[in-house]
C-alpha cells in the first residue's frame, strides 16, 4: 500500500525485490479532496480489475510461485498478462548466462536522463547435445525481449515493447549405421523453421484522475517445413512443401 499525505492511498500488485536487483517502480497517486462540510465516501483503490475466471487472469508473484504450472514447467490452462520490469535508472548493467541448454545475455541500465533499455537474447545448444547423443533431430531455440521506455515529460511517456524468437529443427543425417528407429525418425519427420515476434509502441499521457493510452502494434508468425525422400534435397526429391504466414496489426485507445 502507498500512502502520502494529499492523495488518495493505493494498493498494487506485489513486487519482487532483491539485494542483487534493484527495482524501480512508478505508482500514480490521485490528489485526495477535502470537504468541511460534506462527507464523501469512496471506494478503495486496490488497482485490480474485473476478470473473467475463463479468459486473461493478472497474478501477483506470490499467485505464480504458488501456481502448480509455475513449479513444474507446464502451461497453465489460461493466458497470464506479462509485465516486464523497469529499467535500471541509476546505471547500466550487462549480465552474461551459461545454462544447462542455452546461453543469454542482458543489458539493462539508462540510455540518456530520461530513457532506460532492457534488451535480453537467448541462444539453445541442443543440437551439440543431440548429435552427441546420435539423436535423428537437431533443434535450435533463439530468443529476445526489449523494452525501451522514454519519459518525454512527467505527464507523457513513450514505450517500445518487443518480443520475438526463431526456431529451428534440423534431421542429424550424419548419425553412421542409423538402427531401426533412428530410420524410421529419419524418413519421417521434416525439417521446420519458424520465427515470430510481437512489437508495441505505447504512449500514455497522464492526468489528475487517471490517463490516456494509445497502443500500436504487430503480431507476426511464419511456419515453414519440408521433407524430401531420403533426405536428399533437390527439386526432384520433394515430398513435401507447407509455407504458412500470420500477421495481426492492432491500433488501440
């Protein structure tokens, strides 16, 4: 809960803090009114929203550490609304990741006096691990996340958000004396390729009792896949040949 002495007290989701992470957070106040010879009565502002049980749910972090998803990795059964952190205002940071299946690196930290960046990618090595293994397929993972947040003034403010990845699956026709079921993978499945991103430009202008947000944005997803007999890749030998593309746009206010 936030309180200061003129504006109206405020309850907001939970926030993760730790000594290592610095967190920055902007929480807008509306100026309280005093009446000596009214009474005015008002609701709390716990900054939650009416939700449908069966369509988008916003979870604090208490709600996602205690979700059965969150701990062993699965999909939950609805969508979740994704909040990227803030920017570190005070410096700039890199942090470099070596993980048991991909590396990442992240950059965080201000880009002039009113601006900060957050860019993250991520890069899978499965497929060393695969072909080590001598398994009939060889996928690569790659992906992004930024957010540049610019405050044009202390009224206005102007975001780039983005997401995207790039995914790869490719037959491992180099395994040697192939046994029954590595063949079998082998003259089965395709080679597939696929790449998506999501990018959002948002502008909000504040004001006393409330703001206006304005949101132009893109969806894009593009599948391809295709498999040629004996894995012999020439016109000839195509069995099989699907390109498919999806772009949504969006314009919101």
């Amino acid at each position: 809960m936030v309180s200061v002495i003129g504006y109206e007290k405020k309850t907001t989701e939970d926030f993760l803090v730790t000594r290592s992470h610095p967190v920055f957070i902007d929480i807008f106040l509306e100026e309280s009114e005093v009446n000596l010879q009214t009474v005015e009565v008002r609701p709390s502002l716990n900054g939650k929203k009416e939700e449908s049980s069966l369509s988008i749910q916003s979870l604090s972090i208490q709600d996602i550490e205690k979700s059965p998803g969150a701990k062993r990795g699965n999909m939950l059964s609805s969508d979740l609304e994704m909040t990227q952190i803030e920017g570190n205002k005070e410096k700039f940071s890199g942090r470099f990741t070596i993980g048991s299946s991909d590396i990442g690196l992240t950059l965080n930290g201000p880009v002039t006096r009113n601006s900060t960046l957050i860019f993250s990618v991520r890069r899978s090595y499965l497929q060393l691990l695969f072909s080590l293994l001598k398994l009939p397929f060889l996928p690569t993972y790659n992906d992004y996340q930024l957010k540049y947040e610019w405050n044009i003034t202390p009224k206005d403010q102007l975001s780039l958000i983005s997401i995207g990845s790039l995914d790869n699956s490719k037959l491992n026709t180099g395994i040697k004396n192939p046994n029954e079921t590595q063949r079998y993978l082998l003259g089965y499945l395709p080679n597939y390729f696929q790449w998506s991103y999501a990018i959002g430009l948002v502008y909000k202008h504040f004001r006393a009792k409330g703001n206006d947000t304005f949101v132009l944005s893109r969806n894009m997803l593009d599948n391809e896949e295709n498999k040629y007999s004996n894995n012999i890749e020439n016109p000839d030998s195509l069995l099989l040949k699907l390109k498919s593309q999806k772009m949504v746009p969006d314009v919101l206010s």
